[in-house]
C-alpha cells in the first residue's frame, strides 16, 4: 500500500533533491510452511502458531474458533478449517446500489467441527447451505456462525454456500474511511488493508488462509467490472447487463481480492505470453494511461532482481475517487488518480512499489499483522532499486546508497523514524512511515553487512523458496543467514526492533 503523503514532502535546495515517502502504507522453514519457527529475545515476542481449541469433552466435534490470534488482530480470520476456493457469482447494480451475491466456498476441516465462522460484514443473509443441506446459522459483530446439519470430520472437503443482497458499506473500525466496498459516482469499489473482503463476500478474512478464486460480476452494460486475475470473459446477459468473469489462480490473500466498477477505458493485451488488463477511468487524461503502461517496463527490471513474475496476469486499474492511496490487489494494483497528477512528475515509483507487492506481500504474504514490514520495506526498496536504474534523484538521490543517507542523515535520535520500530511497529502504527522508509534501510544495512552478491541471491531466494505461501521475520533472517554465512539477530534487532537510531552499516 502507499499513500501520497503519509510523509511530508521534503526538500534538499543544496542538493537539489525531493524526498517524498508515502504510504502506498532456525532453518527456514520447507518452501510451503506456514508454521513460522519459536522466536528469539533478539527478534520479538513469538508470533502465535494458532488459537485454542475450544474443547468440549463430552462431545468429539468442536466448534472453530473465531480468529486465528493474529498479534495486532486476534478475531481476523476463523480456524478450523482451510479455504481453496471461492467462487463469487455478483450482480451489482449502481442506480439502487444493491450487491446481489452467491458465494460458494469449498474448504477443508481441519478438525472435527460442529460449527464454523465466516467473517462477514456485508449485505443481509438470504441463506446458507453446506453441503447442499441448509444450515443454522447466527450473524453479529461481523461473525456469521455456520452450523451445518451434520458435524463435518477433520481431513472432510466440504462446500458452502452463501446467498446475500442488500446494500454493502465500508468495513467497520477502520483506520480510515476507504476501506470495504464504497460506492463510487457511477459504480463501486471494493478495497482495503489489512481487512476489507468480509464487507463484499463472507470470507476467512487473514494472509494465513490464501485461496484461489473465480470472481464473476455482473454490471450494466455500459460500465466495466475489474477485478483479479486473467479475464476468462465477457458475456452479454439480460436485461442490459454484463458479465464479466475473472478467475485468479494462485493463492490469494483476501485483502486483495478487489471488485472496481465504472466508467473505464480498459486495454486488453499481453505480455511476455500473460495476460495484460489495465484500465483508466474515463474521467482521466490520456496521460494516465502511458503512465500506466509502463507497468511492463517496471516488471521486467523488477524480475532481474526478484526473480520470474509470480502470477499468470498483470496489469493495473487508475480510479477517479477519493481512495488516498495505492493498493497492491493481486495481479492488477489499483492506484488512486493523484499519484498520476502531472504536477508529481514521474510516476514510474509509485508501479514500482505496488509491482513489487507482488513479490513480496502477494506471492509472498505475511503470517502475522505485526511483521508489515515484509511487505512494504521491501516494496520501497524496490522503490529505491527502480529510480537508480533509471537514474531519477527521488528519495534523497538516485541511489539506493543516497537515498539511505539522506534518510539516516535527516532523522535525528529522537525522531519518530526511530522511535517506531517497524518489526513491532503497533496497530495504531501499521502504516507509519517507519515501517516503509525504516524498512527499506533495513534491507540496505542487510547489502552492506553481506555484500551485493550474497544480497542479490536473497531476494530471488525468499520469493521462490516462499512462493505462493506465508513468510516471517525470523525465517528471512535465517535464510539471509544461510546464504551469507553470516550471524544477522544483531542487525536485524537494531534495524527492526530497537526504539533509537542504529550504527551506520
């Protein structure tokens, strides 16, 4: 995520430079795990393995837990079972902003259940079922309780479906006020960090539980609707309405799962042999979309450093709406218009960021809430690798070297960079600069203590090695170790967890 603004707009007369930072805000573990390993004094707390059970001995079959103890939210997500696939069947309808959904979800048990959550915040109930049965169900506080009509045994794949329609609104509790589904001039919107999805589909709202999805939306057919993933296809339907149906098939975080509806100019293409959709909407200058195209531009460095692009599709929607900020959705980012503002100047960084999201948060998700930083340190670092390959003086210069020192030489000791560490940063602080511009020096001091060689063999390692799966601090840490040959707790503590300014690397 980055929004223009979280930090203020600096500039450096006697070097002629612009600092913007936005918010956009063991052994390893086998490639797949999403177990993390026990934590050190050095690195943090221990990161949660999983809730409690709630047991009741009287009976085999339990009841799933309402969250999976995510350190700064605990009630995110349900256990008890483990998503592969949603299909979403949507019909929205902008004159009387109604969603109409079907969500049919088919998961696995991994214990014995009699009942099971789906968060959801969304609009009213018409029924569920599961396993073709109708089920019981209790919906409040954004837990919908599903009692099926039989206990469903652990190691059981089981399908539900969800029938819904009413009026959807933001996402209660929020940081701010653009996250959930928001209605737009002419269409809808649904986006939104760390949680956003239970506003628009009952979902098991956490990284941890990554699925695949079809997304089929049906709109007037004047209007476009934009989501994840390739576009399977465009199908006119009945009274003058479309279909349009994307299918994502990776696993997918929920938080990026998106819906944009409206007026756009969309471009269908393709690139390097995938599947290439941007859109801009029609209220935009051309601009915008040459900006945007060069979206391929970016992913071919981005992979000379990170390794092969993670996903079958690419591409990337611009809004006109007030959303204040960028946001990584898997396979097509969506940018808020005012970073293509051409008072801004280039806008390359602000692809950059979000294209490397899909690396490093995407493909790469994080197991906890508390450990952002492995998403966006490692997407403003990118920012920092993309503008010296292109030579352009932003963030303190046009090396990733000046641009660290910029940063470093700027904040004094009792400055809030410092202050806030970005490996714990706190809920109320998840997006705060330090955890982007902190984060990125962190990775810089991690290349100066090892070396370009061994550093440059990191990052393509932790994409592979965790593809399409959940990564932690402390396994980065272990494999940077590995590959180095070097004993990394100390960096890593002062860089990610100490409250006061480290030593120069």
């Amino acid at each position: 995520m980055v929004r223009p603004g979280i930090a203020r707009r600096l500039a450096v007369a006697a070097a002629g430079l612009v600092l913007l930072t936005a918010c956009t805000p063991p052994p390893p573990s086998p490639p797949n795990s999403d177990r993390p390993e026990s934590s050190s004094t050095l690195l943090g707390p221990p990161l949660a393995l999983e809730c409690p059970p709630v047991l009741d001995t009287s009976d085999p079959f339990d009841p799933g837990s309402d969250g999976l103890c995510d350190s700064y939210y605990p009630q995110a997500g349900n256990g008890g079972y483990d998503v592969e696939n949603y299909d979403l069947d949507l019909t929205y309808d902008p004159a009387t902003q109604t969603l109409r959904g079907v969500a049919t979800i088919t998961a696995t048990a991994t214990a014995n259940l009699r009942s099971f959550n789906l968060d959801y915040y969304g609009p009213d109930i018409e029924s569920v079922h599961v396993d073709d049965q109708r089920a019981a169900t209790d919906h409040r506080g954004g837990e919908l309780v599903v009692t099926p009509a039989n206990p469903i045994e652990t190691g059981t794949s089981f399908t539900v479906v969800v029938r819904y329609a009413g009026r959807p609104r933001g996402y209660p509790g929020a940081a701010g006020p653009s996250t959930g589904f928001l209605v737009t001039d002419d269409g809808a919107l649904a986006i939104g960090q760390p949680q956003s999805a239970a506003a628009w589909f009952p979902v098991n709202d956490h990284p941890r539980d990554k699925a695949t999805y079809t997304i089929a939306i049906s709109v007037p057919s004047n209007l476009a609707a934009l989501s994840n993933g390739v576009l399977e296809s465009q199908r006119e339907g009945p009274m003058g309405f479309t279909t349009w149906t994307w299918r994502e098939s990776s696993p997918m975080a929920p938080y990026l799962a998106t819906m944009v509806v409206g007026e756009y100019r969309v471009v269908v293409g393709s690139h390097d042999g995938r599947p290439l959709v941007t859109a801009v909407h029609t209220s935009l200058p051309d601009s915008v979309d040459a900006e945007l195209a060069r979206t391929t531009e970016v992913v071919e460095y981005l992979e000379t450093v990170f390794g092969p692009y993670p996903f079958e599709a690419l591409g990337g929607i611009v809004v006109n709406a007030p959303l204040g900020y960028a946001l990584e959705t898997q396979a097509r980012p969506v940018y808020d218009q005012s970073f293509f503002d051409v008072e801004r100047g280039d806008a390359s960084w602000v692809l950059a960021h979000e294209l490397a999201h899909q690396w490093f948060g995407d493909s790469v998700s994080i197991y906890d809430w508390r450990e952002i930083w492995l998403n966006e340190g490692f997407a403003t670092y990118a920012e920092w690798l993309w503008n010296e390959h292109t030579g352009t003086s932003r963030n303190g210069g046009a090396t990733a070297q000046a641009t660290f020192d910029t940063w470093y030489r700027i904040f004094s000791d009792n400055e809030r960079l410092w202050d806030v560490p970005p490996g714990d940063p706190g809920a109320d602080d998840l997006f705060h600069q330090a955890v982007y511009i902190r984060g990125a020096m962190t990775l810089h001091a991690l290349r100066k203590t090892v070396g370009d060689e061994a550093f440059f063999r990191i990052l393509p390692e932790w994409a592979s090695r965790k593809k399409n799966s959940t990564g932690t601090t402390l396994e980065f840490v272990a494999l940077a170790e590995e590959i180095s040959g070097q004993e990394l707790d100390k960096l890593f503590h002062d860089w990610l967890y100490s409250p006061k300014r480290p030593p120069r690397p």
